[in-house]
C-alpha cells in the first residue's frame, strides 16, 4: 500500500509539473465514462492537437488503437490503475504507436494487446514513458531504432514479455516492475550504452536479457523467482552493480561471450548457480553467492579461450572466499586461507592442501597450470570436483572427492601427471582422461558408487598407466572410447558393476593382473558403434575373471602371452592366459584339467567361438586322501 501511494503521489508531481512548465500550450480534455471534455476519444485529441500540447484523459475505459504522430503531453487525471484504461481495438496494432520524438504518455492502464504492443516508439527519441499499468500484451512496451528515451515507474504484469528493446542505444528504464510475464521482463538485443536502475523482475523465464548489447549498466535491480535472473550474451563491457538476483531457478547472473564486464556488489543467493562466467576479462569485487546449488562457475571443461579475469578474495561463497589465480607462481593454499573455490590459470608451483570445497561448479579448477600439488583436499557436493585442463606434471594424492553431480576428476589433455590415493564415491564418473590425455599415471585410487563410470579414457588418451585401483559399483569400472590405446592396465580389483572393463574401438592395450569379479560382464571388447571400429590387437592375460559372464570379444585379441616363468595371479609359477571362474564354483579353470601340474590348463578356453585363451590358468588341486589296509588315512 505505501509503494502505491508513492506511485501516485509521483504522478501526480509529474502531471502538475507538465501542466505548470506548459502554460503557452493548449490543452485538451478527453471525456470518458461520465467525465465531459471535448473529445470522444484520444485519436480525435490528437488529430486536433498542435505540436506541444497537452490531451488530458479523464478516468473511464476506452477500446482503440492510437497512433501519436506529434510531439505531445498524453496524461491519465487519475493515474491509478484501472481508472484511466485504453482495451487494444485491433489486437494486431499496438494500443500506441508513437512516431514522434518528445512525446509523454503517463498514467493508463493498457490492455490487451495480445499479438502486439502496449507501446511502441518506432525509430524516435527524448520520449518519456511514465507510470502506466500494462496487462495481457505480446510486448508491454516495444523500443525500435529508438535512442534516448525514458521509460519509468512502469508496471507490467501477465503479458508474454515486459520491457523490449531492438536496436535502441542510451535509453533510461527505472524503477520499473516486472511481474509475472511469460517470458522477459526485460529484453535487449543489438541496444547499446542503456541505462536499467532500480527495476525489478519477477516470476518470468528471465528476469533481464541483454544480448549483443555492449556497455549497458544494469544498477540496483532485483530478478527474482525466474527461470534465469540476469543473463549477458555477446554485451561485452557493461556493468552490474548492487543487484539482488536470488531463488531463480537456474542462473542467478550469467555471462556469455561478454568480455571486459564489471560485477561488483551485486548478490546472488538460492539460486541454481550463483554467478557463472563463460567470459573473459571480466572484473569481479565483492560480489556475494550463498545458499546456490554451484555459488561460483567460470567455464566448462572443455573451454578453450582466454580466462584473465581479475577475481579478488572479496567475492565470497557461502562466506569463504575465491581465490583466482592468474600468472601465480610458488603459492600454497591451507585451510587457513579460507577459500571456497580455486581456479589457477596459467600458474606455476601451485600447492593447495586441506582445503573443503563446496558447493560450486567446479571446487578446483586448473588451466596450462604446470608442477601443481594438490593434497588431501575435500571436495564435495560440486558439479564437478577437480578439472586439470592443459597442465602437465601435477599431483593428486590423498583427496576425498565425493557426491559430486558430474566428474571427482577431470584430466583434459594433460601430460605426466600422478593421480594416486585418492577416494571418490557416489559421483556421476570418478577420473576421466579426455581431451589426448597422455603419459598420466592412476594408481591405488579408490572410485566406489560412480552412476556411470569408474575411470574413463577418451579422445585418444593413450600411454596412460591404470595400477592397482579398487573400483566398483558403476554401470562401467573401467571405459575405454574413442582410440585410447597402448594404455596399461594392471592390478585392478573391479566388482558389482555392468561391465567390469567396457572397450569401445580401442586397440593395443595390455589388460593383465586384474581381479574382476561379481560383475555382470567382466570384459567387453567393443565395436565403436558410430564407425564399426573393432576393439583389437589388444592383449588379455594373467586375470582373474568370476562374473555372470566373464568375456566379450568382438574383436581379434590375444588371451593369452607365451608360458612364462613368473607368478600368476592365482598362485602359480607361470604366466600364460586368465582364470576362468564362475559366481557357482564349476568354471573353466575351477574344474579344467592339469595333468602335468603346472597350473596350466591342459586344454584351450574358448572365449568366443573365434577367440581362445590358449594357456587357461587353475588352482593348484589339492591332493585326494586315501584309505590305507589299516583303515587309516
């Protein structure tokens, strides 16, 4: 009610204001309802009316269409709403259609424009749009080709869109409301240098929208209860100062392809995401992100462009700072450095140790960062928990990287790097090598309860050693895609997944010293099924295979190496192919053969029917007691 008053009691100002500074003009008075005046209706006024004048409207309700041509003062006598109101006559026309400069149309209540506009300045300037009701349009108030302009202390509710600019550069909107419409509140495309200050936008698909609309300044406005708050795409150098964009469903603020912004001061809380970057040179000060499900996020896990944004510690989440490291060299983050999120770009002798991180798109993020340590750190309840993207020589070792929505860890065309001893559960994949991921070691790495895969190696991420990790509880424990090949893969226990070892038209892998086990299938050597590419040349020996089904192998692949002096994995003196073992106790190598005691079966293991395992290993069997003339064993 007192934001009410207030709205009147400013119209009324503005009204007094126009009349008192246009004393040398006519005015004309425009009868409604039971109001007298000398016109029936508004187009009749202005048809008569001189450049200047002022057409004074009294309270009723009118059906038409308008069209002002003059330069002229258009006022409502009662500006509340619903008392001076103009109902569109041809939904197919805007209720007014200026194509005049300088003209003032304030105080109505327009309706019903459902396929066009409540107000459309068409290629004009210095007009001014004041303290107007808008409800059931296409496009409240439409800007086209039109600099300049003022559009204040509006309202617009229920319509598909609110406030709407094309091609319309230096314009005010303020203290403007947007409620519940279908889709905009406001809306810019190719409108540069405008000013949006202390409007709100609420309940809609997105609060304001600027795309391709450089150097805008969005100052002391809320977007609230909308699918998106603020989103910026291609509208490099603007400033968003002081907003509130809190409880939308997605994005809070978002920038896109918009380089050389300026955040500062604004606050984004329960939102999906906070506050997310896909843009660079971007100036960020104390900005405020709390309550989000991902607070921060600046880039994907595959972006490749330009990062140097200037992120100070005064920006916060959930109350701990982020820390953006650009050209750092011989840092080290502990717990008491307070960070809530860290990204290092193009860093150097990086080492971040205890730190919990929460809560955001990525906890850690690392771009062309060489030598970085990254030790015992727990990361949680991200998107994704930790990315390496172009670095080499970095170490992961002793994090707990858990219940993340997306990857624990992403390696993405990184070299020589060690990822040992770290545990990872109930995330969506547990380490990923993409991106020609090469040269990489993961060792004794525990990944349990990933919903798609333990460890997966894609994009021709090849020369990378896989030893002694415990997987289980994923639709994959180990993926192989996209020729990955020569990779190592040694001393692995899998259990209680789909597929134990899932290969996808990759070739020249050695798979040996594997337990896999209580899985649905224990290797699967597989088509590429976008190119047919088969899975071959891959060698599979010394392995330990109990499962529903234990191979697949529509491939050419070798099963076997040459009986070798060495100890298997079962226990015996020499290395040859796999054992065969079944979830009932009666597989291949549980009742094969062995006349000769070498823990060789004495016949061939058909994997498939054009697959063998040539040199099928068995338990040493015990030897049989028997009964003496004595009675005695």
């Amino acid at each position: 009610m007192k934001g009410k008053k207030i709205f009147v009691l400013t119209a009324v100002f503005t009204l007094l204001i126009i009349i008192s500074t246009s004393a040398s003009a006519k005015t004309l008075y425009v009868k409604e309802g039971g109001c007298t005046g000398e016109y029936g209706n508004l187009q009749e006024a202005i048809n008569a009316a001189a450049e200047g004048d002022v057409i004074l409207v009294c309270e009723g309700s009118t059906v038409e269409n308008v069209i002002v041509n003059k330069s002229l003062d258009i006022i409502a006598k009662n500006p509340c709403i619903n008392k001076t109101v103009i109902t569109v006559l041809d939904p197919e026309h805007p209720v007014f259609h200026v194509i005049s400069d300088s003209v003032n149309i304030s105080g109505f209540t327009l309706k019903g424009a459902n396929l066009t506009y409540g107000i459309y300045l068409d290629g004009v300037s210095e007009n001014k749009i004041s303290n107007n009701y808008f409800s059931g349009n296409w496009r409240s108030i439409v800007l086209k080709d039109s600099h300049e302009n003022s559009l204040e202390n509006n309202c617009l509710s229920n319509s598909d869109n609110g406030i709407w600019l094309e091609s319309s550069g230096q314009n005010s909107i303020k203290n403007n409301k947007a409620d519940s419409n279908r889709h905009y509140g406001f809306y810019l495309n190719a409108s540069e240098n405008n000013t949006l200050q202390n409007n709100c936008a609420f309940k809609g698909a997105i609060g304001i929208y600027m795309e391709n609309s450089s150097g805008c300044r969005v100052i002391d406005s809320e977007t609230s209860n909308n699918f998106y708050g603020i989103y910026l795409t291609g509208s490099g150098e603007s400033l968003l100062e002081n907003n509130t964009a809190n409880s939308n469903e997605m994005y809070g603020i978002y920038l896109g392809n918009s380089n050389g912004s300026t955040l500062e001061g604004n606050i984004a809380n329960s939102n999906k995401w906070g506050i997310y970057l896909d843009s660079s040179s971007n100036v960020l000060k104390n900005n405020t992100m709390s309550g989000n499900s991902r607070n921060f996020g600046a880039y994907t896990y595959h972006y490749t462009g330009e990062m140097n944004n200037t992120i100070d510690t005064s920006n916060t989440v959930d109350g701990k700072s982020i820390y953006y490291l650009v050209g750092v060299s011989n840092k080290t983050l502990d717990s008491d450095s307070n960070a809530g999120v860290v990204y290092c770009i193009n860093c150097e002798n990086i080492t971040l140790k205890d730190l919990v991180l929460k809560n955001s798109s990525f906890g850690i993020y690392l771009y062309n960062t060489q030598n970085p340590l990254l030790e015992e750190n727990n990361i949680s309840n991200n998107e994704h928990g930790i990315y390496l993207g172009k670095c080499s020589v970095v170490t992961l070792r002793g994090n707990e990287v858990n219940s993340n929505e997306g990857d624990a860890f992403i390696l993405s065309n990184c070299r020589n790097c060690l990822v040992e001893e770290n545990n990872a559960s109930n995330n969506m994949a547990g380490i990923w090598l993409c991106d020609i991921s090469r040269d990489n070691i993961l060792k004794e790495n525990t990944v349990t309860y990933s919903s798609w895969c333990c460890i997966d190696l894609g994009d021709e991420s090849c020369n990378n050693t896989l030893e002694g990790n415990t997987l289980s509880g994923a639709y994959e424990g180990i993926y192989l895609y996209g020729a990955s090949e020569k990779n190592t893969l040694s001393n692995n226990t899998i259990t209680a997944s789909s597929y134990g070892l899932f290969t996808e038209g990759c070739g020249n892998n050695t798979i040996s010293g594997n337990s896999i086990s209580g899985n649905d299938v224990g290797i699967s050597l597989n088509l590429n099924w976008t190119d047919g590419t088969n899975s071959s040349y891959n060698i599979i020996y010394d392995n330990y295979l109990n499962n529903s089904k234990n191979a697949e192998d529509y491939g050419t692949n070798t099963w076997n190496i040459s009986k070798t002096e060495g100890e298997n994995l079962v226990g015996g003196l020499y290395l040859g192919g796999n054992f065969w073992a079944s979830p009932e106790g009666n597989g291949f190598s549980e009742t094969a053969s062995d006349e000769d005691g070498d823990m060789i079966a004495d016949i061939p293991y058909n994997v498939t029917e054009t697959n063998y395992d040539y040199l099928p290993l068995v338990f040493e069997k015990p030897v049989e007691k028997t009964e003496n003339e004595d009675g005695k064993k």
